[in-house]
C-alpha cells in the first residue's frame, strides 16, 4: 500500500487563494487587514519563517509590516513596541516570532499581544476559548493539522488519535481540538515507555518533536492518516520531518510531506487568523 499524500503546498495556495477573494470584499468596506511581525535578534531560521509569512500575506493581500528589533532590546523595549502596535488601527494581527533572546521573558511578551490581536492564539485568553470549545484565535500549527485532516474527510468519531509531543504551540492544543472533535486522544512525550506500542494503535498521528525520523514504518498502524509536524536540518542541509517518510509512506493511508506539508499550510492558517481579525474588528 502506498499513501495519498496531503499536499500542503497545495492546499495552501488554495486557502490564500480563497482568502485574496475575502480581502477584495474587506477592501471595498474600506478595511485592510494587516499584520505585524515581530522579530527580536538575528535567529537565521526565524528570518526564514518570516520572509514565508509576509509572501503568504502579499499573496492574500494583506499588508505585512515587519519590525526588526536589536538583540540587546530591554525587555521594557518590546514591551512598548507591542504596546504601540496593539494601539495602531491598521494593524489587525500581531506576531512575536519565537525563540526570543534568553534575557527576554518570552511569556511575559507573548501575553502582552491584545486578545483580538493574537493570530498566534497564544493569549491565555484564545488558550482558555479552545479548552472550552468556544470561539478564539485558535494557533495556526494544530489548526493546520485539522485542515489537513478534514482535506482527507478523516474522521475522528470512534477513531484512537496519537499526538506525539506536548508543546503549548502544538502538541497540547491539537490534543484539544482531536478531542473536540470527537477522538479518542492520547499524548506521548519524550519518556513514553514503547512508544511505538502506542503509536500502532492510532487511527490519526499526529507527530511534533523536532527529532528527525522518529517514527519509523514499524510504528504506524497500516491505513493511519500520519501528519508531520517536524521540520528538522540534517547536517547535510536537507530539511526533513519527525516521520521517516520514505518508509512509512508505504503503511500509512496519508501522510504528509516535509517540507510541503505542515509547514505552508501553518502560514495560510496566520492569514487567514488576520484576515478573521479584520473582518471581526469592523463588526
Ligand atoms: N516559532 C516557531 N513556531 C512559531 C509560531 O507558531 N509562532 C511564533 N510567533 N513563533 C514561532
């Protein structure tokens, strides 16, 4: 058996497709969503993450303002930046990209986004809406995974989903919406006793642990829908995900590639939180 692939890039170029047709409909009410990002330092792979971001917004038609602070900023600094933004009308969504320098509190900072303002869905507030099942700014990884998932007509009623990590930007979240959405769900982390015991077992698996070919084809029940969230640089420069995909494409039903899948559609779903903003805004 070989995998259909869930084509992210795809998938993605349809999503900012259709959110351009929103924008030309905000426009003509006279609003134009925008975003700013936010970068603290020089981390290589954050100027990466944010260059793809503000080429999704163009492509979508949102304005995209980036502002590049000093590595040496005080924490007061940032502070008072996100502060002006969360104050600024044509701003509708503000982004911190993380790792912040080690001297910066990155919570403290990331909770100073105003609520409505949050397209990362970080915000206690957007965290608390989604344990609820209520509506917020849901983050834009797990979000993605769903879209993903739902592109496939997955479903998740009576189905047994494995999320492979714990992170508070991917991990926990995505557990909530699996069990929202009617999932059995159970969480690994890094000191799970035979993960792969585990992992067999799942309908869904949803993988996001930044250690490269993690799950390897031993470990996925045949027909499972295996979403990678990973994306990691092998020394020898080539970026690859949590899942041997080679190996594993052969049992699972769908999977997803990497780079191509998580990734792009994750930036879609910013837009398309910014642009939700905007129109939200204007109510
Ligand atoms: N760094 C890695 N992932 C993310 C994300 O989703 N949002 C932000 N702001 N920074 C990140």
């Amino acid at each position: 058996m070989t995998a259909q692939l869930i084509d992210g890039a795809a998938l993605a170029k349809e999503k900012l497709s259709q959110l351009k047709q929103t924008v030309i409909s905000l426009q003509g009410r006279g609003i134009q969503p925008g975003l700013a990002t936010v970068q603290v330092g020089d981390d290589a792979a954050s100027r990466i993450y944010i260059r793809n971001k503000s080429r999704a917004c163009a492509e979508a038609g949102v304005n995209s303002i980036h502002h590049d602070l000093p590595a040496q900023s005080s924490e007061r600094d940032v502070l008072r930046h996100i502060d002006t933004l969360n104050r600024d009308a044509s701003v509708h969504g503000i982004i911190v990209q993380l790792p912040l320098p080690k001297h910066l509190d990155a919570r403290r900072i990331s909770q100073s986004i105003a609520v409505a303002k949050d397209v990362d869905g970080f915000n206690w507030r957007n965290l608390g809406a989604l344990m609820e099942g209520t509506p917020g700014i849901v983050p834009c990884t797990p979000r993605a995974a769903m879209v993903m998932l739902d592109s496939a007509k997955i479903r998740f009623e009576g189905r047994h989903a494995v999320v492979v990590g714990r992170s508070n930007i991917v991990g926990k979240p995505v557990a909530l919406l699996l069990i929202a959405r009617g999932a059995t769900v159970t969480v690994c982390n890094s000191h799970t006793a035979d993960l792969g015991a585990i992992t067999r077992q799942a309908d869904v698996l949803v993988v996001a642990t930044g250690k490269a070919g993690l799950i390897t084809r031993d470990m996925v029940k045949p027909g499972a829908a295996v979403i990678d969230v990973g994306i990691n640089r092998l020394p020898t420069g080539k970026i690859v995900g949590d899942v041997a995909f080679d190996e594993v494409k052969v049992v699972a039903g769908w999977i997803t590639p990497v780079p191509g899948g998580v990734g792009p559609m994750t930036v879609a779903m910013l837009v398309e939180n910014t642009v939700n903003a905007a129109a939200r805004n204007q109510q």
